[in-house]
C-alpha cells in the first residue's frame, strides 16, 4: 500500500479527524473510506487491525486509533 487509509463511520467525531487528517498528511497521500456508508470495506479494516473508528493504517500497515467515536462491533450493528 503507497497510501495511508483512513476508516470512518461519517460521525461528527470522524468528519472532523477526517478534516486533520488531510491537512496533516495531504490528500495525495491518502485514501478516505467512510465505511459507514462503504459497508463493504469493514472487513478490509478489520483485517487492517482496525478496532475503532476514526482509525489511520499507515503504508507500513501500523493502525493509528484516533478520538474514539464507534467500535467496529458498533459499526457493524
């Protein structure tokens, strides 16, 4: 993976690390996945290492957990 992913759920708490995450990293650098609305890409971050959402997998594969706002668990309802 070349691009860091960064996983939502389309929260208040996940569009506004959203928002910090772009203009830290740049959108160049990264792909966006609201996986609320995507639902069939929570698999894909489960098996990333993703627990909670907002969350950041770098290109090295390490998963950034930022401001806790919804479990996967939750996420998957």
């Amino acid at each position: 993976m070349s691009k860091s992913i960064f996983y939502h759920a389309g929260c208040s708490v996940c569009v506004s690390a959203e928002h910090d995450i772009v203009n830290l990293i740049g959108s160049d650098n990264l792909e966006i996945v609201n996986i609320g609305e995507i639902r069939g890409r929570i698999e894909e971050a489960e098996r990333a290492g993703v627990e909670s959402v907002p969350a950041l997998v770098t290109p090295n594969g390490n998963v950034l957990h930022i401001n806790f706002g919804a479990s996967m668990k939750d996420v998957r309802g």
